[in-house]
C-alpha cells in the first residue's frame, strides 16, 4: 500500500462528519469506554511529570543500565532500545528475557526506571500488539519505530522504510490504540517536503498515536550522509497536531536544548548519540570520562548487562582519548568480565588524570568548563578526556570512530589506505568538507 492507497474503504463516521478507514474498528468514544484509566495525549505527558528531557531508543545502547546512569544525570524520560516485534511476542522467551530487562520486584518502586517507553518495530498489527501486551504493567507507553533507516530495517521491512506506506501505519498504530491497555507513540522521520511532513504525522495522530517524536532528519540522512536535522519540519508538525512533540536532532550541547524548545516549540527534546558520548548532556555539567565510567559499571555491577553492551559504552566514552593511549584499545577489546571491564577503567583512569595533570602543569591553568574555546566551526574545544559530543565529517566512510577503533584493536579492521588517500585532496575541497562537520545529534 503506498502513499496514494491511504483513503480505505470507509467503515466508521468521524465526529467532522468524514469517515474513517476500514481497520478503524472503533470509535474514539468506544475506545475511552473500554480503556477508561488509559491516559492520552497531555494527560499522558503530564503523567510522565512533563519530559523535556528525553534519552532517545537506541539498539543495544539505551538498556537499563544506561538509562539509570542517564536519569542520575537529568534524563527525565527513556526509551528503551528498539525490539524486533516478531522475536519479542514468540512463544519462546529467550529474546524477550536476553533484551527486556526490568528493574526486580522489590526495586520498582524506586522509580529508578520510570517513566519509561518501550519500543517496537513491526509490520504486522497482530504481531505488534502480541509484543506490546508483555510489557503491560512495566512501560508506561509503547513507541512505533517508524524512523530506522539502517539497512537491515530496509531488509526487514520495518522502520522508515515503511514511510511510503501510510495505511499499514496506520494499522500497525489503530491495532494497539483499540487493543492495548498503554497508550502508543510513534516516531518518525521527515520527507523532504513540509507539506507531506505535516500529513504524515497528522495520520500518525489520528491512527491513535498519543505523543509524536519526529526525527528531523530524512531517511537517507545516515551515516557519513547524515548532515543537519531540520527544525523547520519538526516545528510545522507540533503546529498541526494536538498531541505532545518531542524534538530529535542536531543536540551537541546542554544549551541547544533550550534553543530547540524555543526554535520549534516542542514539548520535549531527545538525545540519541550525543547522550552516548556525554551521559551528563542533559545536567549542565561538563563532567570527566573516567566518572561517568565507573559510575556506570556501578550500576552495571547490580544490574544485569550484556557485555557487548558495556563495551560498545566504554568504546564511545573514551572515543577521544584510545587515539592517544592506543594500547589500551586492545585491552578493552578484550574485556569480557565485570572485573577486566573494571581493571581497563582504573588503567585509563590513571592514565587520563596524568593527562590532566601534564595539561594544567603546562598551561597554569586546570581545565575549567566555563571557559573554554571554539575552534573555527564554532564548535567547543574539550580536553580528550571530558565528555564532549561526537564529531564526524560527513565525507567519512568508514564507520564510525568507536567502531574502528574496535575493530582495529581484534585485529579485524581491513587496511583502509586506499580510503584515505581517496580523502587527501587539495586544501579547498578539505575546507569544504570541515564545514559539513556535524554531529548525529
């Protein structure tokens, strides 16, 4: 079904006299009757103690120990990394109890993990709504993923590859705003038109969708394409809908938080990547690596954590700083244990503080972060081992920083000499390409 096929055959009259889509089964007057407690909209929002700082869903990045350790520095609501659908609703568990982890009984009143939203992918509203009801009780929402570009997404059929197909969104969003006994969201990315932006989330909202988190971003703004996110389209949808928006895109510091609330007038702004690279971005604080390291293997020490998971966090970290202590690229690499993971932070640790120390013995001053410098970009000049968001030139084709350095510490990263000759071009067009310096925000 495309973009064209989104009128169906009618089945029920709205309240503005038009008619609804054949898979709109019930009212919205039906729907309140069934699910008389289940919050909408602002009262959902308000509920949530009105976000506006919010940890965006990310694979394998944004599990429950990070969101802890982001909440302890200002996130106020998170979503959960996204979950296959198909994979989660199984009869069999496994998936669902490798990738859903929940505070323990007696902690959940702690409120150490909430609010927050669960989110899904799917193209199947049966499938969707299998998922959804085993997260009941423990989300306080679940989110529709309609904003992955990656192409594994593309290949699944799921993601902002099913953006040209508006009636199964539509769908996939009604399945769950009938059925489902917690509200659902949705987020998405935006077309290169306002016009068709604006249409799409106003589908989304009227599908059921109880807060719209809009991506400023296009689909084929990925990876060293990814470029700025406009604010202009996330604007012009919290505009036209009726519903809370959250803002995501384009935020490096704490101060353009702010600047996207006024810029847009959303209701909430999420971090993604940035919030990988400084945990504390939505505190103020301009806090020292190492820090935010050991207080999250803290917490991963009482919470159950995917090693995988703990070593793709330390990777980003300390993505400033492996460059300069290369051999312990390797060491981390290696780590599989709690207590390897623990020994590599203490030796980085260590060697950072020297750092810090040689730079203030150096200079007579010690690093203060309200007063530091721009480079040319206009872009804040941090010591390697202060948080700082990632920044990447979109003419880099290989992957990104933390991954490389990964890969080339198991000895497994392809000799990439032909790519950087490629990219030693005359000093106009390396100008050229500083300028398109951006971080996927």
């Amino acid at each position: 079904m495309t973009v064209s096929d989104t009128t169906a055959t009618a089945a029920l009259p709205q309240a503005d006299g038009t008619t609804a889509p054949a898979h709109f089964t019930m009212t919205e007057d039906e729907i309140r009757a069934k699910f008389p407690t289940r919050l909408r909209g602002y009262d959902l929002f308000r509920k949530m103690n009105s976000p506006r700082h919010i940890v965006a869903p990310m694979v394998d990045q944004s599990e429950l120990a990070w969101r802890i350790l982001s909440r302890n520095h200002g996130a106020e609501l998170c979503y959960t990394p996204m979950f296959h659908a198909k994979f989660f609703g199984d009869a069999n568990p496994k998936y669902r109890n490798e990738h859903w982890v929940v505070m323990a009984e007696e902690e959940k009143e702690s409120g150490k993990d909430r609010p927050v939203v669960v989110q899904f992918c799917a193209n199947d509203p049966d499938t969707l709504l299998r998922a959804a009801r085993f997260v009941v009780g423990d989300a306080d929402a679940v989110d529709l993923n309609l904003g992955c570009p990656q192409h594994i997404a593309k290949r699944g059929h799921y993601g902002s590859f099913l953006m040209e197909e508006w009636e199964l969104v539509s769908r996939l969003i009604r399945k769950l705003h009938e059925n489902l006994e917690i509200p659902v969201t949705a987020k998405i990315r935006v077309f290169p038109e306002v016009e068709k932006t604006v249409a799409y989330a106003k589908m989304v909202e009227a599908a059921g969708a109880q807060i719209i988190t809009v991506h400023g971003r296009l689909r084929e703004q990925k990876g060293h394409k990814t470029g700025l996110a406009d604010w202009t389209k996330i604007k012009a949808v919290k505009e036209a809908v009726s519903v809370p928006v959250f803002a995501n895109g384009n935020i490096l510091y704490y101060e353009d938080i702010q600047r996207c609330i006024d810029e847009t007038g959303v209701d909430g702004v999420m971090s993604a990547e940035t919030n990988l690279y400084n945990p504390a971005i939505f505190s103020g604080k301009i806090l020292p690596t190492w820090q935010m390291a050991e207080e999250y293997l803290s917490i991963c020490d009482s919470v159950p954590t995917n090693a995988s998971y703990i070593r793709g966090h330390l990777f980003k970290l300390f993505r400033y700083s492996l460059p300069i202590h290369v051999d312990l690229r390797k060491q981390l690499a290696d780590a599989r244990s709690m207590a390897e993971y623990w020994q590599f932070v203490r030796d980085i640790k260590a060697r950072l503080i020297r750092d810090a120390e040689a730079a203030e013995a150096a200079t007579g001053n010690a690093f203060d972060p309200d007063n530091y410098e721009v480079n040319e970009f206009g872009y804040r000049v941090y010591p390697h081992w202060i948080c700082q968001p990632a920044l990447r030139f979109e003419h880099d084709k290989d992957h990104s920083k933390s991954k490389r350095l990964l890969n080339e510490a198991q000895g497994e990263s392809k000799t990439s000499t032909e790519t950087r000759d490629n990219n030693e071009n005359d000093a106009e067009e390396e100008t050229e390409c500083k300028r398109q310096k951006v971080a996927v925000a």
